[in-house]
C-alpha cells in the first residue's frame, strides 16, 4: 500500500499478531501487505507501548501526547505574549532611555 494509505485498528492488531503470535518474519509480512519492514516493527512497538490504546487513528493522539502539544502551545503562546510586551516597553535600563511624564494642557 502507498503513503497515506489507511489500516483499521483490527487489522494492524492482526498483522502485529502474524509477527507475535504466529511467528513470521517483519520482513515476509512486510512483503505480503505492501509496506515495509520497519512498519511493521512500528506497529508491534506501537502496541507494546500503548496496548490497548495503540492506533488511535487520525487526529486523535494518546492522552500523554496530547498534554504535551497543549503544553507545547502555551508555551509558543507565552513567548509570543512576551516579546510583544518587550517591544511595547518605552524604555531601558540599560540605555537610560527615559519616557517624558505627561504635562497636560
């Protein structure tokens, strides 16, 4: 099968369980579905990992993935935050820079 091609839960289950259980090479398995060797080994690790939660399918990431994108996000959003706030001070320290006080009319 090419990139992109899609393999339900149940059936990578069933190839992880022709490599496991059954006792084929990655390699024959490999050739009988049309992907390759390191594939395979990336589904039987998937499981070995994840178990029962393995194969979450598109856009559905492991609850411990998905908190690191979140955390990844607001971090992104916080150094953003603060480099406006830094290019909104009117002045510095370290140049002496100072901001007028406002005298009114």
């Amino acid at each position: 099968m090419g990139k992109g091609s899609k393999f339900t839960d149940d059936y990578k289950r069933e190839i992880v369980r022709l490599v496991t259980e059954l006792g084929k090479l990655p390699a024959e398995v490999a050739a009988d579905i049309g992907v390759t060797t390191r594939t395979i080994k990336k589904l039987i690790k998937e499981l070995e990992i994840h178990g029962d939660d393995a194969f979450p399918g598109r856009d559905n990431l492991h609850a411990a993935d998905e908190e690191i994108r979140k955390q990844k996000r607001r971090i992104k959003d916080l150094e953003e935050e603060n480099s406006i706030l830094k290019k909104l001070s009117p002045s510095s320290p370290k140049t002496g820079d100072k901001v007028p006080a406002y005298q009114g009319p």
